[in-house]
C-alpha cells in the first residue's frame, strides 16, 4: 500500500507537471496541448483480475511538431480486481489454506506518445495516437490477514482513437478517447497462478488543454 501511495504521488507531480507546462488555449498558432483523463479499463482474457474498473487515470502532454503531428510523453495508472470465493489452496510442501481471496492487478504504463491530429484549430478535432514504453504492473492477491504478490516489468503498446472538443476559442475543451493496450509482463507463481501479458481495452473522459 505504501508503494502505491508513493507511485500516486509521483504520478501526481508529473501530471501537474504537464499541466502547467503548457499553456491552456485551443488556437491553431498555440502548439502544445495536454489533457487529464478518467480511465476506465476493461482486462481481456486474464482471469486473476478480470474486472473491469474505473479506478484510473491517464495524463499526456506534448508538441506538435507540424500542423496534425504531435509529440509527447503520458503516464496512466488502472487497478483491476476479481474476489475468488473460498477454496483449498496448495502451499506447497505446508500443505493446504483453506479461504477466499481478493484478486488485485495495478498497472503504471509510461512512456512516449505520437499522434496525429485532425482540423486543428476547428471546434471538434479528432485524432488518432500510439503510446508506447515500459509498463510496472504488480500483481497480488490478498487471503485472510495474508498477501502474496509479484512486482513486474514488461513492455507497453497501444493504440487509441479520440476527439477533443472545444466549444471556446480560448480555455479547455472536453477529451474523449477508445484504446487497446498490450503488455508483456509476466507472473511465473502467485500459488496456483500463472499469466503473461496483459490485454485491456478501454475508454476515457476528460479535460484537454
């Protein structure tokens, strides 16, 4: 808990970080843009965490470095979960625990981000962008006063489609986006459980700069 605490924190600085960093105006002439997001995440394919969960968000900023082409940096965070009823779990040569257990995989994709952007300096802009870099996912369960878990790396690709709409000339608009995520991190033992690579696809809500 203490870990997470620490990496929200950081994600928090960087995020007020881009914020600040560039200047709030949806004009043509203005090149940098920036938006904060609500991120709702759905995990395919994995049942250790297979719910799906608001509990995310998502920050990006960057530069266009023509009129549709943008450069940039994001960093997002999901937590998805799943309770597993009660049922005998093999502790190796300890025997067996017999309870239920809370299922949790939290995930902190950073990196890069291009995208290209459509009528730029037109009240809706729609886009489309690619995020890629390293991804931390810690995968845990909790049972009884107990927690197993695993701490990994992996690799982070995704594509995603979105539209930013600014009804004023100057001042934020609203950010919606639809993305597919991949990434190749690995568990080898959580007791009887064993995955690799995480599958997600998802939406996004939020304030764009």
């Amino acid at each position: 808990m203490k870990t997470i605490k620490y990496i929200s924190r950081i994600i928090a600085v960087v995020a007020l970080t881009l914020i600040f960093a560039i200047p709030a105006k949806a004009q043509l002439s203005d090149n940098g843009y920036a938006n904060v997001d609500w991120n709702f995440n759905v995990p395919i394919s994995n049942d250790f965490a297979d719910k799906a969960s608001g509990w995310g968000m998502n920050f990006e900023g960057g530069y266009f470095v023509t009129d549709g082409l943008g450069l940039g940096l994001f960093v997002a965070y999901s937590s998805n979960h799943k309770y597993i009823g009660a049922r005998q779990i093999p502790m190796g040569t300890s025997g067996t625990l017999y309870t239920d257990q809370q299922h949790t995989v939290f995930q902190i994709p950073f990196g890069a981000a291009v995208r290209y952007q459509f009528n730029r300096g037109g009240v809706a802009q729609p886009y489309i962008a690619a995020k890629l870099g390293p991804e931390y996912a810690k995968y845990s369960t909790d049972f009884n006063v107990f927690e197993d878990k695993q701490n990994t790396w992996g690799f982070y690709i995704s594509p995603e489609i979105g539209l930013n709409i600014f009804p004023w000339s100057y001042g934020p608009g609203l950010h919606l986006a639809v993305y597919y995520s991949y990434a190749s991190n690995k568990v080898d033992k959580i007791f009887d459980y064993s995955y690799k690579g995480l599958n997600n696809f998802g939406f996004r809500v939020g304030v764009s700069f």
